[in-house]
C-alpha cells in the first residue's frame, strides 16, 4: 500500500510538533477505498467536519468501487457487451480523465485493465500468477477504445462482454481533490489529507513553514524515508513496485500491470513522485509515467507544466526535475541524486 507506514509514522510526527502549540481534535483515519485514509484538519478539526468529509469518501466509494457491489462501475462491468448503463456525472468526469491518460500513453494506462487486475488479484489473500490461457483471455479484453462515453444521457458501455473498468490508478486523486474543496467550503486553510500515500496538502505547515513530505525506500517495505520535500499546497503521489505486491518462490509481483505482457510492469523503475496542484493529476500522472518507464515518462511530463517528479531508479538513483533536486533533502547514504 502506497507508502501507508511510513507516511502515516510521519504524519504523525508532523502532527505531534503542531499539536504541542495548539489545541484541537486529533486526526481522523477511517479504512475506506480498500486502503488507510488520515485527514488532519489541525486546530479546525471538528467532529461534524470529519465526518462530513468521511461520508463523503464513502459516498464515492459506493460509486466508484470496482469490488463493492450496485456501484456505478460494478454495474457497467456487468453490462458490458450487452448494454449501456447510466452513471452519476462524476463517474462520467473522472473516467474520461482516466481515457485522456489512456490517449496520451498510448493505451499503456488503461482503465479498462480490470479483467487483469481481477486475474492477479494483487491485494487480496488470492493473489496469484494467472495461467497464460488466463492471462490471454484478460489481455483481450483490455481496450480504452471500446469504452464508450455518451455525455448527453451520462451513459457507458464497454463494448465487449467481459470488459471490466477498474479505477484505482486515479479515483484516490479524485477522491482527495473532492475533500479539498469541502475543506475550503468551510474557510480552512490548513490541512494535509493522505488517502493510503496520496497526500495533498492545503496551505502551509505554519505561516512560515512548509509542509515536508517524505518518500519511502522503495526496496524496503515500512522502510524509512530515503527523502524529504518541502511543499506547499501541492499533491505528492507516488506509484512504485512496494505499494501492493506478492512474493511467490522469492519473487516480487507488484500491482501496476504492463498491458502488453500481463504481468507486472519492469523497467528501470522502482517508483515514480509526481508533486502537483491536482491529485487526480497527480495520481492519473504517478501510475501513467511508472507504466512508461523513465524516458517516455519524461515525455508526457512535459505536457504537464507546474509539475515536478522524482524518479528512483533499480541502480539506486533518484532524479528529480527542475529545480526540485535543490529543495530535496536526501537522507540515504546508498542513493545519488541528481537532476
Ligand atoms: P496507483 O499506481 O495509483 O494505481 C495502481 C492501481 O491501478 C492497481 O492496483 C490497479 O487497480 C490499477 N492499474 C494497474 N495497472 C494499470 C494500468 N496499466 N493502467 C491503469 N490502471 C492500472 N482495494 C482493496 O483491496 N479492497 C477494496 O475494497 C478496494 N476498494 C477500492 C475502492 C475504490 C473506489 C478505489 C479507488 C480503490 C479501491 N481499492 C480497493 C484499491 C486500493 O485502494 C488500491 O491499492 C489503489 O487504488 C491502488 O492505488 P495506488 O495509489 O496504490 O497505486
Ligand atoms: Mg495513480
């Protein structure tokens, strides 16, 4: 799960140095969305706030959940080659953001992926290596084209039966982007919102302090931070090999799936940081640019202005972009980093 430990070990630590100069409710963390989600609203925190954003996670949930049951998604994967089905209007919005990452990869993010991810079941006590027959039968029905959008009547179709949507590598930044603007509503400024590592952040730490944000070592599950970035009203999502991920006859299956063979993605990545406004952007970017691999993830990235990366490679080095390097505090000896 997506740097949960230890962001949630940090986390706490931010909010215990806050915490000794003001009063307030701690912290709300709530499973919801298959993972552990914090929202710390600091000295603004209510009981009725927390819930209201809670509720709201859950809301979505029971629209988008690919596992649930009467959710939006479950029942046009259920229709699919045989019917349209209407949807609520933001499941409408957030899969053509999802198919937008689709076109600018290529196909290589596609949230049409479901039938693979259900034949891996990563995640889940099930997890296992799908046999090829199994593996060919989910391939074939992965295609971002034959998901069919009609804006007018907010319908989808998946045109082959058996296709199956599957929203996980973006709904968490939707998810946190819809707190944020409830968070806003009610005129606060401060709060850091972390649903299983996707962080987003409102405002600033203190009046003259930045937040500072660290990312896990890839190679070691619960591990410490190998870096810390200062940010400020800015989303921080990373995609890597250790968020979700099996180990059969001392192999690592990780969670993010490479369209073309089935099996999960390897390149020279181990995980990918996207720093940005937007945590749908964030999240939709962190899954599109690990799928890519470090040099066609360059690429799309410059499609994204106001949006910075780290990227940590297998031989142990992280590079980030821009001016981004300058502001990272690295804190392992074992890493270089450059720009
Ligand atoms: P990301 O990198 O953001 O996304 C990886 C995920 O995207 C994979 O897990 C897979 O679902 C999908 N994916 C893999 N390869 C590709 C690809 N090539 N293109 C597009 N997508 C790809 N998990 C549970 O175990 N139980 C639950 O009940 C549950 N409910 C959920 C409900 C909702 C609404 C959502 C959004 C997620 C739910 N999850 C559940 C999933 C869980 O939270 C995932 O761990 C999470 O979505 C994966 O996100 P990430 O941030 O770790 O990684
Ligand atoms: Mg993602």
């Amino acid at each position: 799960m997506k740097q949960n430990s230890f962001l949630l070990s940090f986390f706490l630590l931010l909010s215990i140095s806050f915490f000794s100069c003001t009063q307030k409710l701690p912290p709300h963390t709530e499973y919801v969305m298959g993972t552990i989600c914090t929202i710390n609203l600091f000295d603004q925190g209510t009981e009725e706030l927390y819930r209201e954003l809670f509720d709201r996670l859950y809301t979505l949930e029971s629209v988008l959940s690919a596992n649930l049951q009467n959710t939006d998604i479950s029942e046009i994967n259920n229709a699919s080659g045989v019917i349209p089905v209407q949807a609520n209007p933001e499941t409408i919005e957030l899969l053509k953001e999802a198919l937008l990452f689709s076109q600018k990869t290529e196909g290589s993010f596609d949230p049409s992926i479901g039938p693979l991810v259900k034949a891996w079941n990563i995640g889940t006590d099930y997890a296992a290596i799908p046999s090829q027959k199994e593996l060919q039968t989910a391939l074939s029905l992965i295609d971002f084209h034959k998901v069919i959008i009609n804006s007018q009547n907010n319908t989808v179709f998946l045109e082959k039966k058996g296709m199956k949507l599957d929203l996980g590598a973006i709904a968490k930044g939707y998810a946190a982007d819809e707190l944020k603007k409830i968070i806003l509503s009610h005129n606060i400024h401060q709060a850091i919102i972390d649903l299983g590592g996707n962080i987003l952040t409102i405002g600033k730490k203190t009046s003259n302090k930045d937040w500072n944000i660290g990312i896990r070592d890839p190679q070691i599950s619960n591990g410490n931070p190998i870096l810390t970035l200062p940010i400020q009203d800015k989303s921080v999502v990373t995609s890597g090999i250790y968020e979700r991920y099996f180990e059969q006859e001392g192999k690592k299956y990780h969670h993010i799936l490479d369209i073309k063979t089935g099996y999960p993605v390897e390149n020279d990545l181990l995980s990918v940081t996207i720093i940005t406004g937007k945590s749908i952007e964030a999240d939709g970017l962190s899954t599109s640019v690990f799928v890519l691999g470090s040099e066609k993830g360059k690429t799309l990235l410059r499609g994204f202005p106001d949006t910075e990366a780290i990227f940590i490679f297998k031989d142990k080095h992280i590079e980030a972009t821009g001016e981004l390097a300058s502001r990272i505090h690295l804190l392992s000896s074992e890493y270089t980093l450059t720009q």
